[in-house]
C-alpha cells in the first residue's frame, strides 16, 4: 500500500508531486505537472512554482512539435516504425505496444491523478479491468465494495471467477467495522476494489481506513480505486493510501460521449514501479490498447476537465437542492448535500475530507465558504462532481413516467460527458445484478441515476422539478 496520507487542503495538490514521469514544456520541467524553476547563472533559483490542476491538463503531454512548431499533437496513424538497425528505433516499434497518442495521453493522466507516476490506457474500462484481475494469476482473493459497477461485478463473478479462480468477497464497505473488513481477508487476498462513490447509491469508502487495515494483514493486499465518478478534479486518491486508480475515461476524462477507454494510474515506489511493469507487458500482450485517433481525442478532453467538472458540480449541486424539496421524491443521495439522516450527514463529512486539494480551493472560492482547512462542510453543501441518485415516490411507474417526459435529461446509459443523461439502474446498469442483491443494495424500482451535464443551470433545474411533479402527480 502506499501510506495513508492526511489530506491538507491547504496545501497545494502539486506539492505532492511525484519526481518520476517528468516531461518539459518550453523548457520548464514538469513534475507530476509541477515544474521546477529554472537555475540562474550564479547557481540561485527563483522561489518553484507549481503548475495547477488545469495548466497541467493543457500542457503536459501537448508540448509543441520540435520540427514543425504545432501546438496541439499530430495524429500518428503509423502501425510500424523504422529500425535504423535491428533493435535501435526512436522508441517506436509497433503501434500495440507504444504510440506517440497514446503516450502521450498517458502522460497527461499521470500528471492529473495527483501522486501519480505511471499511466496506462486501455481500449475501454471492461479492459483495464479485466488486466488488473488478470495481474493477479490464479486462485486470488479480492473483496470488493458490495455496491460495485455491474460490468465489475460480472466480470470478477463470470469471467474472473470462471477462467482464473479467482473468489471474490463483495461487503459493505462503507459501514463495516474494522474487525468485519480484517475478517474478510485471508491469505491469498491480494486485492480491495473500491469504488467511491459507489454506483448507483453513491456511498463513500473512507480510503484511508481500508489503507491502514490492508496494512495490518499479513497478505497486505493492494488498494485499488475505481475514481470515475469524482474523476482527478474533485478527488485524489493516491494521496489517500490507494495503490492504484482506475478510470473510465469514457466518462468525464474524455467528457464528449465519443470515446470508450479506460487508464490505470500508480505512484512511484520500487513495488508500483514492478507492478507498473507487470501491467504494463500484460496490456502490450493483451491487446486491448486503444487507437491513436481515441488518445487523441481523449487528451483532448482532459484539457478542459478543470472547467467542466466545476460545472457539473455546480449544476448538480443545484439539481439535487431542487429535488430535496419536491415531495414526489423521498430521497436524494448527494454526498455534497448534508441530507436529513443521520447516515447522510456522515456521508457528506467523508466527502469534503475527501475533496482534492485543488478541489477544496474551488469550492471555497466559489461558495464563500470557510477557509478549505475547516473540518466542517459549508451549511448549504458544496459541489461534489455531477452523480445523483434520487428516489421517487410511485415506484417503478413514477420512474417510467421521468425517465420519458424529461425535455433535456436523455434516457441513456453512461455518465460524464457535456449532456446530462438520465437511467434506471435496476433495469439498465445493474440488471446483471440478481433482483435479490439490487434489492439488498437498495437499488429499487424508484432508483433514478443522474449525470448532469454542463448546460444552464436554471433550465436543468426546471426540467428535473418538472419531470418528477409530472411523474409523481397524485402518487
């Protein structure tokens, strides 16, 4: 595990940058996207400045082209590269294993995953992580957050479980006690996928805790965190003791629903600089790379994630405030609301510790709260990415009803990109899923799933209120 590190606000995000992974831009070394001040001729330095969350996804990996001086990458369709003799290239062989894209996108996510080092993209999230339960070998253990992605949970039952043997534990890691999640390891555990927010019920994992008790078996199993839905802006957490982050950049990565692919990002350490390695042969023997046009287009994305993701959060902010007050929905499950439980209030403290330092800077800026090194959340709540979950009066009729009368909300699946998309998790998302588990889960008829986009404010707020007092009407 990497160690569990106390989140500071107060302390800028590039302060934790890595000294592996470096690129330059204009002649500025990058470091983790933090550069170092150049030496003057007398041997001094100016005090360092540290690039911030959007300097970095607008620069590293898009230097300008040394021969033709283009400012965005070109696009290398190339499969095969010239050998100046057998074994000497220009660090191109054959496009599987490595291409200029896709390297360097692959910089661009260890630059924004804070405390990253390493990046590696894959042709979709199913594939990277279908590589990382194949990196474990035969006969493994993994528990896994019981509320997990319904592709994950497939995966790791069906395919992991039938051709690896691999067994996989899937508990309640949000309210489990210590002694429940250390009785759930054994030997061969060489794994903890978590995903927080879980999806669709957006509960939150307390990653440092899961650090510090996978640190206390004897098997020290690796911390993986699934971050696709707070994405690198809003949470980090490598910061937080995790071994590896794993992203969807379908989702808000890429952030224009016309790219499917998925990235591993790891710290440096003699252990992730191996297990990198080890990742890494497998995604060059596997194949599932993606191609050079969607490196392209993903790293392009990620140049307005900063903007984007402070859009979404404030938008969903606003929506999930205007759903707590209509009487057709009995719940909303926003991590950045306090809510009225009990449970809730728990929630929405886990998830302001666990903001992003860059983050914590936003959100103080843009609510006026109390200074980001506060332990207490604003009143009002803050924006905590753009995922809500809400329960609608009238079961799954009500839901039918919202699902088909929304004027901007699309009935699609997915999440993360510019337009707000609205689902129904038991039927769509999680329908792999037995009825038995979803209702355990509390994935229910009444469920709704938002992703809400970057349009107006006002006008997402009118169609939600309008939607569910249409759907809920005499309920």
């Amino acid at each position: 595990m990497s160690p569990a590190l106390t989140l500071s606000a107060t302390i800028d995000d590039a302060a934790y940058a890595n000294a592996n992974g470096t690129s330059t831009s204009n002649g500025v070394v990058h470091t983790n996207g933090a550069p170092h001040a150049p030496a003057h001729a007398n041997g001094s330095t100016l005090k360092k400045h540290q690039d911030g969350f959007g300097t970095r996804a607008i620069h590293v990996g898009s230097e300008p082209n040394a021969e033709t001086g283009a400012v965005i990458p070109s696009i290398s369709l190339s499969t095969t590269y010239k050998q100046s003799a057998v074994g000497v290239h220009q660090g191109y062989e054959y496009s599987r294993s490595g291409n200029p894209n896709r390297n360097a996108l692959e910089s661009t996510l260890a630059a924004l995953e804070a405390g990253g080092a390493h990046a590696l993209a894959f042709a979709s999230g199913s594939a990277t992580t279908a590589t990382v339960l194949q990196s474990l070998g035969p006969n493994a253990h993994v528990v896994s957050v019981n509320d997990v992605y319904g592709g994950t949970f497939r995966y790791m039952r069906r395919v992991a479980g039938e051709l690896q043997g691999l067994e996989t534990t899937f508990l309640d890691l949000e309210n489990a006690k210590d002694e429940e999640v250390l009785a759930a390891f054994r030997e061969n555990t060489k794994l903890i996928w978590i995903e927080s927010p879980t999806n669709p019920t957006l509960r939150l994992i307390d990653i440092p805790r899961l650090s510090l008790l996978a640190q206390r078996h004897p098997s020290h199993p690796l911390i993986l965190v699934d971050n696709t839905f707070l994405s690198p802006f809003f949470a980090s957490p490598l910061l937080l003791g995790a071994d590896i982050v794993l992203h969807s950049l379908t989702k808000y990565i890429n952030g224009h629903s016309d790219v499917v692919m998925g990235a591993l990002i790891l710290p440096s350490s003699p252990k992730h600089d191996a297990l990198t390695e080890k990742l890494r042969y497998l995604q060059n023997a596997g194949g599932a790379v993606p191609s050079a046009f969607d490196s392209w287009l993903a790293q392009r994305g990620a140049k307005t994630l900063h903007l984007r993701m402070k859009a979404h959060g404030t938008n969903a902010l606003a929506v999930a405030k205007a759903l707590e007050a209509e009487p057709g929905v009995e719940e909303v499950v926003y991590p950045g609301l306090p809510g009225k439980t009990d449970a809730s209030r728990r929630r929405n403290l886990l998830a302001w510790r666990m903001l992003s330092p860059h983050s914590h800077k936003f959100i103080h800026a843009s609510t006026g709260s109390s200074p980001s090194s506060s332990p207490t959340p604003p009143e009002g709540g803050f924006p905590f990415s753009g995922m809500i979950s809400f329960r609608l009066s009238g079961g799954l009729s009500a839901a039918d009803k919202f699902l088909t009368s929304t004027r901007l909300f699309v009935l699609a699946e997915s999440l993360g990109g510019v337009e707000s998309l609205a689902e129904h998790p038991a039927r769509m998302t999680h329908g792999s899923i037995p009825p038995e588990e979803r209702a355990l889960l509390g994935i229910g008829d009444g469920l709704v799933r938002l992703s809400v986009g970057v349009e107006e404010e006002e006008d997402l707020v009118e169609d939600v209120r309008r939607a569910v007092r249409g759907a809920t009407e005499g309920v």
